[in-house]
C-alpha cells in the first residue's frame, strides 16, 4: 500500500471514528442523574456563600429588617420591667432595679469577615489561626447594614452595650478599635467580653459563652441578645443537629423578641456538627458527611 493509500485509509478511518463519536452523543443527549464526586474537594465550596455576604442585595436587606425590627421593640423591652432575655437557668436574682443591657456577638453579627472568607477561598486554604489573627489585626472589618444605627439608637436610651465574642482576648485592643473606627458605640474595655474572659464562680466549658452572660445578667437587664449562631443565645451540650434544635426549643417565641439571629452561610457551628466535630477528619470525609447530610425529599 503506498502512501497515498495509507494516508486515505488513515483519514477514513479518523471519518468513521468521528460518526460513531456523533452517534453516541446523540444516543446520549438525554439528561443524566449528575454524580456527585464526593472525593474532589474544590477549594470554593464557601464561594456562593461568601458571594452572596459580599455582593447579594437581599443579604444587605435582611440585616436592615432584623435591626430595624430589633429598633422598634426596644422601647417594648425597656418600659417591660419583667423582660429578660437570658436563657432561664442563667438568670441570678430579681432584675427589676437593674439598668437594662443588650448582648451583641461581633464576627457576622455586627463586624463583616466576609473579606478573609474571601482570602481563603482564593488561596485555597482553610481556616486557621495565624491567618484570622493577622485579618483581625487588620482592624478592617466594615459593620453590617443597621448594625451601627440600632446600637446608637440603644446607647442613646440608656441601654449598655456588650460585646461579647469568640475572638481570644488577645485580640481585644485590635477588636475595640475596629469597632470605634466605624462607629460602634463603646463605653470601655469591659464592654468587650472576649474567650478568655475569667467570670468568678462560674466554669466555662469550651467556648460557651454562658459564664460570659450571666456576668452581664449580674449587674443589668438583659433585654436583647444579638448573634448568628445559636451558640450566641444558650450553650449547646452536644454539638450535634438535634441538640441544637432541642436548646432552642423552649426560646422559640423569644426569636424576633428577645433573640435576634443574623444569616451567615459561610461558617459556624453547624458546620462541624454534620461531620461529629471531628476536624481531624481529612477535608473530603469532611465534605463527604456534609453531602450525606443533605434532604432530597
């Protein structure tokens, strides 16, 4: 065979191989079930969450109505001498003659992270501890919509102001003066109740933030708590989808009266309790029992 025969039976054949690919297309151009490939792990799984924190009109809104809302109840709470929203077993003697307080968790709540969510999903990384010390350090941190007029409007009406957070307290300078540069009213350095914060005669577990409350409950009426997990307004036992349900359970007509829960898609502690809490797990197990734990019905 020469060549010009080898290079026309070449071509025929790259013909016939192209027809068969076009009818196998065709025989599959109906939709299939999509797999899902629980072993890849894009490094953008936050990205429509921190997305929609960053550029969705509606988030913006959202908080607006919350702290709006939160506005025109206070002068309620207030003039309420009976009104407390501390869960029921933190409570410490009568309230009555106590000037009034509200509670307010700072990352999502009232301060916007969204930018170091940002810089991870970008680098690829996940969490940790160096990198959110250095964004905090930053004091860069933009108030969320309402969060500014709602606690001028409370600080104006006598109401104390407490922050109380997760960041460790060596953060705490760092923290206090991101909130004064944008506008936060503070009183003082004991406005901030940070991690490390010592309460006397009460064992903090973990990261909750009881003992944190009920020094607030000791010397004020807490008449509002502000935040965007549930760990914000009770301690949690188990770490798990059902206890969480069951903690919040007898405060559900508090949600909107007392309690003030904000939207954050992009972390907290529901995440971990799909996975048993175990960030040790390799980021695809992690992800894997996220997958599993999703209704499709």
């Amino acid at each position: 065979m020469n060549v010009r025969r080898i290079s026309i039976f070449v071509i025929s054949l790259s013909i016939a191989a192209c027809r068969q690919a076009a009818v196998s297309t065709s025989q599959t151009n109906a939709p299939a079930k999509p797999a899902v490939a629980v072993d890849l792990v894009p490094a953008d799984d936050d990205l429509q969450a921190t997305l929609w924190a960053q550029r969705a009109v509606e988030h913006d809104l959202v908080f607006r109505e919350i702290y709006r809302n939160a506005k025109e109840r206070l002068r309620k709470a207030i003039a309420d001498p009976k009104w407390n929203a501390l869960p029921l077993d933190e409570r410490k003697g009568a309230v009555r003659s106590r000037p009034p307080a509200i509670i307010l968790d700072v990352d999502e709540t009232i301060l916007d992270n969204s930018p170091y969510q940002a810089r991870l999903i970008r680098s690829g990384e996940e969490y940790g501890e160096f990198s959110w010390k250095k964004w905090c350090h930053e004091e860069a941190a933009k108030p969320l919509p309402g969060a500014i007029e709602f606690t001028r409007y409370a600080a104006a009406h006598g109401v104390a102001i407490y922050y109380v957070t997760n960041r460790s307290t060596d953060l705490d300078t760092a923290t206090l003066d991101n909130l004064r540069k944008v506008g936060f009213p503070v009183t003082g350095s004991d406005s901030l109740l940070g991690l490390g914060t010592v309460v006397k005669d009460c064992e903090q577990v973990s990261s909750d933030k009881g003992c944190r409350r009920q020094l607030v409950g000791r010397s004020h009426r807490v008449l509002m708590q502000f935040g965007d997990q549930i760990d914000d307004f009770v301690d949690v036992i188990a770490n798990t989808p059902d206890d969480r349900a069951k903690s919040v359970q007898p405060y559900l007509d508090w949600i909107g009266e007392r309690w003030w829960v904000l939207p954050n898609p992009m972390y907290g502690s529901w995440v971990p309790a799909q996975f048993n809490n175990d960030w040790k797990q390799p980021r695809a197990a992690r992800r894997r029992a996220e997958i599993n734990a999703l209704r499709t019905n």
